[in-house]
C-alpha cells in the first residue's frame, strides 16, 4: 500500500476550478470560505465606517442619522448571514465528509445549489445598500421595517429568504450525511466532536430557519401586497414579527458558535495531545444547547414582552449556561497537563476560550431581568455580543483556518504571522469590545451616530482599539496568500491527529481515499501506544514516514 | 498498515449517478433529506395555522360570518378529489414495484390530472370570493378587513405547494417513461412523501378554516 500512496503525487485543484460549478465537498467548502470571508472584509469595512463616525460625538462621516442607520443594518446582516453562517458550512464542507471517512456529502448537487444561492442573495441585500437602504437593524422590526422604510427593505428580505432556503439545504445534507455515512467501525459515541457540534447545527438550522422564512413571507406580503399581518392599525400585531424572528434568531446564535464549539474540542486536544475531558457529555451538551436553545427566544424581548412572561424566560436562559460551562470546563479539563505546543491554531482555540468565557457572563448578567432592564439597548448590549460572536466564532474560524489549512491546501501556515495575527487580534479585540461594557453602563445607549460628549474619550479610546483589529485582518489574508504559494509542504498528518481527515494526503484526492479508511477506536485517544503506532502507521502510508514540519514526532 | 487497507470494507459495487454510494445508501439518504424537509415545511405552515387560529380566537364575529359566505359543497369536492389523488398514487408507486411502468405512468398521470383539478376550484373559489370583496390586502372600508390575509396566505400558500407536486408528477412521468424507475422507485416514493404531506396539511387546512 505504502508504494502506491508514494507514487502519487498530490495534486491541488486548479484556482479555475473554485470559480465554476462543482459537486466536489471539498471545492464547495474553499467556496464558501472564501466568499463568506470577502464578506467578512466588507462587514469589516463598514465596521470600520462605524467606528469612524463615532470618533466625535456629532455627525461627520455620515449625512444623517439615517445613513448611519443604514450602515450598521448592512454591518450586521453582512456579518451575521453572508460571514458567519457560510463561514461554518465551509468548514463543515471540507472537514466533516473527510472526518467520517467519506467520499462526498450525501447530496452533492444539493450542496453547490445551496452555496450557488448565496452570490445572488448577496447581491440582492448590497444593491439595497443603493436603492433605498434597509435601516431598520438586522433584526428588522416593524413598523420600521414596514412603515418607515424603502425598498432596500423589501431586498433585504428577499435575500435573507434566499439565504434561509440555502442553510436549510445545507443543514438537511449535513445531518443526513453525518447520521448514514459513517463507517460501520465509528459508532455515533466515538464521532469527532466536530461533528456533533455540525449535527446539532443543523438541526437547529432545520427547525428554526423556517421561522425566519415564515416570518420573511408575511413582512414581504406587509410590504408589496398591502396586508396588516405586523401593524397594530390593520389589526395585526407588531409583537408577532419579534416573537418569530428571535424564535429563529436565538437558536441561530447557536448556529453561529456551536460549529466554534466543535472547533475547540479538536483544536485543544490534537494541540495539547491529550483526549477530550468528558467526551460524552461534551456531544450531549451540543444536543442540550440545541434543545434548550428554543426555548429562551423572549429574552431579547424582555421590555416588551408581558410582564408575566419576563420570569420563566429569565429562568430558562439561565439554565442554557450549564451545558456551555459543561463545555468550557471539558475544555479546561482537556489542556489541563496536557503537552502543550503554542501553534496559532491552539492560540486561537485559548484566545476563544477567554473571550466567550466573557461573553458566557455578561450573557448571564443580561439574562437577569433587572439588570436587563438598567443596560437595555446600550452599548453593554452590543458587548456582549460582540464578544460571542466575534471573541467567540471569529476566534474559533481563526483557529479552524490554521488547524485545517494544511489540509485545505497541502502547505503550512506562516506560524510567525500567525502568532503576530493573534497578538493584533486579541488585543484589538479586547481593548475595542470590553470599554463598551463600561460606555454601556454609564447609559450610552447604542444605534446612535450622535452621542453624549462625556462619551468622546471612550469612543476614541475604542475606534483607536477597531483600527488595530481592522489592521490585524490584512495580516491573516498575506499569510494565506503567501502560504498558499511558498508555505512548507505539509505532508499528511502535520499535528499526528488521530481523527480520519488526516489519513489521506493533503489535499485529498478527488475521492478523499483510496480506500475505506479504518477509524482509530477513540478520535482522541492520543498519548497511548496504540494510537502512537496508528500514527506512524499513517506517517509511513502518505509521506514514507519524514518526519513532521516542526519535528515533534514524540506524544 | 493493515488499519489502513481494509480489504474486509469494500463498497458496495452497484454505484449511483455519483459514484459514490450504494443504492441502500442512497434511497436511505433520500429518504431521510425529504423528512427534514417536510419537517421544516410543517414549521412554514405552523407559523400561518397559528396565525389563523389566534385571529379565530380574537374576531369570531368575522369567522362566523365567513363561514356563511365561503361555500363548503365546492371546498369539500375539492378536498376529496385531493384525497383520491394521494390514493392514484399509492396505486402508481405499487404499480412500479409489481414491474408495471404503463400503469404507473397512469396513475401518477391521474395523481397530477387531481391536482389540477384541485387548483381550477381553488381558482374558481378565489374568483367568487374576491367578487365579494374578500381581498388580500387591508381594507378598512371592508367587513372583511382582517379576514383576507389571513384566508389567502395559508391556502395559498397550500395552493402553491400542489403546483409544485403536480410539476413533480409530470416529471416522474417524463423520467418514469424513460424507465429510470425501473429498479429503484425511490424517486416516486419521494413524490409520494411530498404528495401525502401536502394531502395532510390540507386536512388540517380545511378543517380549521372551513370546519371548525
């Protein structure tokens, strides 16, 4: 076997074929990863915009409150639907198939469809941008969605529906790729815990985007055929549209870190080499996130909701903590005296780790109803959020990126820039995202261009902090650029991970595997002799046994 | 190396148009991916039933007098001819699986031939309701002000799911003709799911606007 694996030369799929049409899992998960990080960049820029007009407490940048509305709108949908969402499907894309040792997703044409809905949907929510913008926020609640608004609105609705129809696409393959395709040797108990984290993804994606699609629907017919389903003078009702968007959109905060999730198991235990503390509960909470994420959805409507309903509410958004820190101790438990190897990847997966844990409090703090009450719509609010979404799932795609490129691409990471990336990142990202705490609580209130002039010190101080971590970006798009082309070659199994997409050479062949791969009987049951041996077994089928990059071939 | 070689693993040799997968597989992961569909469609629809029942609760005036101008003989005509078609295609699919591709092609050409019929009385029951005035949009000059969103949306919405089944019916038919199912009716058993599941929802439809 080992000759046949030797003669073959690794070949990377043409640049040409990432821009046309294709059933492979693995060009359609660099597709989505590279179209959700342009739109990454754009979401960045207007973050950027943003941060600008905020350096005085008066209008400069924009021309009007208005304007400004319509930036942080874009900012938010961009980042949210174009970036984050598609960001997980190209991670879950490329990796998942290979993790379970299979050939391609269950559905192939089903999987470029969905992604083929996205340039389009993009385009539809940007050209808004032209027309009359959408200013009503991501969340697009009437009336200003309905009454006050133009027809960027009506556009950004249609490609919001678009998107929901592509992520349920996407979700039904994953599931029923993970749930039929694994090999007869990996039971549902010894699958990577990427998968897990993909599995109760989708399912939310399955059950909760219809609402968003549902609630879609009736706002299009409010806006272009004249019915009252959301105004109160029509005899609608205005509280209808939050309840069904925050029943998709809360679940849909964890699409947007479960994946993150995942991340952080494989990362932490490949790069500490040692097994994952509470594997099984570790999988359970994925599925008890899910779960319990459904039912939490009124907390983002605590000032306008029935006062009777605030309490039970209050409640289940605090139980929704205990799976996350069953999570964050099995994190914990797992680089807990493991041997730790500080590659940007790891760096990454700790910098994850002491931002969300961050974002996991204020979480618990805002699902406190008094204190709730005191911070609504300020900038403590804004956060919190941003130190889930952004300390939370734009870490874990850091660290998903240096862990998986070499696979990706068959050629290693700068590690140097990467460490320099982090450096930028972290502190960027700390220093812009924690002083809002502090703005928050002093009252600023947030979707505003013109503020308190108290406020200029920190809002500098903060837009200062942005420009770094707008900065930082530039440094990971040279290092991807530049590694692609003159990076190391990477070999097979650069980190000695025991999980099955490194048992096939980088990039895998068009097929994945030559043959049926057998899976090691525990993904992460690294620092025993048996997977030592797996190890080099699968050192000696792809690279005749030449030692890793950075030489450590010891566990 | 032996871990790696599984000589004792191999796929299974019949392939699909993928190449990939074995037809047990595939038919399995059909199977599955529709029921996830279903499942999400049931939440589209759930959203509307709800909006509709809350309105019933709130406005019973208006239902009442609804329910004395929209006519049940056509509704229910209507309602059973979409009941026969789910039975032509039960029909149709154990036609195929007794080796029958005429007869399939009937029965599945009597499944569509129903829901045609069933979207000409939706369109007949529209006309005469809008010559009552009940219209989508809001009116405040009308009785019916509320009413019509809330009737048009879900049936509508309904209707639009039948147009897709008879479509897909017409191409079972162009692809049953070319014999594609003639080892694998896992293509006519999708239709088929989608097909009962539509019936379903308007059952429920039915009752709760037109029954209850």
């Amino acid at each position: 076997m080992a000759t046949q694996h030797e003669a073959e030369t690794v070949r990377r799929p043409a640049l040409s074929e990432y821009l046309r049409w294709s059933v492979d899992h693995k060009i359609i998960g660099v597709q989505y990863g590279v179209a959700a990080f342009l739109f990454f960049m754009v979401g960045g820029a207007m973050a950027m915009g943003i941060r600008l007009e905020l350096w005085t407490p008066t209008l400069d940048l924009m021309a009007s409150g208005s304007a400004y509305n319509s930036l942080f709108t874009m900012h938010g949908t961009v980042m949210i639907f174009l970036f984050i969402i598609p960001m997980w499907a190209a991670f879950g894309n490329f990796v998942v198939p290979l993790q379970l040792g299979a050939k391609d997703m269950a559905f192939p044409w089903l999987n470029a469809f969905a992604f083929w809905l996205i340039p389009p949907a993009a385009i539809v929510i940007l050209l808004g941008y032209f027309v009359t913008p959408a200013e009503a926020g991501w969340t697009s609640y009437p009336p200003l969605s309905t009454l006050f608004s133009g027809d960027g609105q009506t556009l950004w609705a249609l490609g919001a529906h678009l998107l929901g129809i592509s992520s349920i696409m996407g979700s039904i393959n994953f599931i029923v790729t993970i749930l039929n395709m694994r090999p007869p040797q990996m039971i549902i108990w010894t699958m990577p815990l990427l998968c897990w984290a993909v599995l109760a993804t989708s399912i939310i994606a399955v059950m909760a985007t219809p609402f968003l699609a549902g609630a879609l629907t009736l706002l299009l017919l409010d806006r272009v055929a004249g019915t009252t389903f959301f105004d109160a003078s029509g005899g609608g009702d205005v509280l209808l549209w939050q309840n069904i968007f925050w029943f998709y959109s809360h679940p849909a905060v964890y699409i947007m870190v479960l994946p993150g999730m995942g991340v952080l198991s494989e990362v932490l235990s490949i790069h500490c080499r040692k097994p994952v503390f509470g594997y099984r509960m570790v999988g359970l909470s994925s599925m008890g996130i899910a779960f319990v994420g459904f039912t939490v959805w009124a907390h983002h409507m605590f000032t306008s909701l029935q006062p009777e309903l605030r309490i039970p509410f209050m409640i289940t958004t605090m139980i929704i903590a205990v799976p996350t820190g069953i999570k964050m101790f099995s994190w914990l438990g797992t680089i807990w005296g493991g041997k730790m190897r500080f590659t940007s990847a790891l760096l990454f997966a700790l910098g994850f780790m002491s931002m969300f844990v961050i974002g996991g409090i204020t979480g618990v703090m805002l699902a406190a109803l008094p204190f709730d009450i005191h911070v609504h719509d300020t900038y403590f609010v804004v956060s919190h959020f941003h130190f889930v979404l952004f300390g939370g799932s734009v870490f874990a795609i850091y660290a998903a990126l240096y862990h998986w490129f070499p696979k990706v691409t068959g050629r290693m990471m700068n590690e140097r820039l990467g460490r320099i990336h982090f450096v930028f990142t972290y502190f960027g990202f700390l220093f812009t995202f924690f002083p809002m705490h502090i703005v928050g609580m002093l009252g600023m209130p947030r979707r505003v261009a013109v503020y308190d002039p108290n406020f200029t010190d920190w809002n500098q101080f903060i837009s200062f902090w942005a420009f770094v971590l707008g900065f930082s970006t530039f440094i990971v798009v040279y290092n991807v650029i530049h590694s692609y082309f003159r990076g190391p070659v990477a070999g097979a199994n650069p980190w000695r991970a025991l999980t099955l997409e490194w048992a096939t050479t980088s990039p895998p062949p068009v097929t994945n595997f030559d043959d049926d791969p057998i899976p090691f009987e525990d993904p992460y049951g690294y620092g025993t002799e048996a997977s030592a041996a797996y190890l080099d077994a699968v050192d000696a089928a792809f690279s005749g046994g030449r030692p890793t990059p950075d030489g450590n071939q010891a566990d | 190396m032996a871990e790696l070689t599984a000589d004792s693993l191999h796929a299974v040799a019949t392939h699909d148009d993928h190449g990939h997968i074995s037809e047990d597989e595939h038919n399995s992961n059909m199977k599955l991916g529709l029921w996830l569909y279903l499942a999400s469609e049931i939440v589209i629809f759930s959203i509307m039933i709800v909006g509709y029942i809350i309105f019933r609760i709130n406005e019973e005036d208006i239902v009442a007098q609804a329910h004395d101008e929209l006519g049940v003989a056509l509704v229910t005509a209507n309602t059973f001819v979409l009941l026969a078609s789910s039975f032509f295609m039960v029909m149709g699919l154990r036609a195929m699986q007794q080796g029958n591709r005429s007869g399939m092609l009937r029965w599945i050409g009597l499944t569509a031939l129903g829901g045609i019929v069933f979207l000409g009385g939706q369109y007949i029951e529209y006309s005469e309701l809008a010559h009552l005035g009940i219209v989508l949009g809001f009116d405040d000059a009308s009785a019916w002000s509320t009413f019509g969103m809330r009737f048009y949306a879900p049936t509508f919405f309904h209707g639009a799911h039948v147009f897709v089944g008879v479509l897909w019916a017409l191409e079972v038919m162009r692809r049953g003709a070319k014999g594609r199912y003639d080892n694998n009716p896992i293509g006519i058993e999708m239709f088929g799911l989608y097909w009962h599941f539509v019936d379903v929802v308007w059952i429920m439809l039915f009752t709760l606007i037109y029954l209850v």
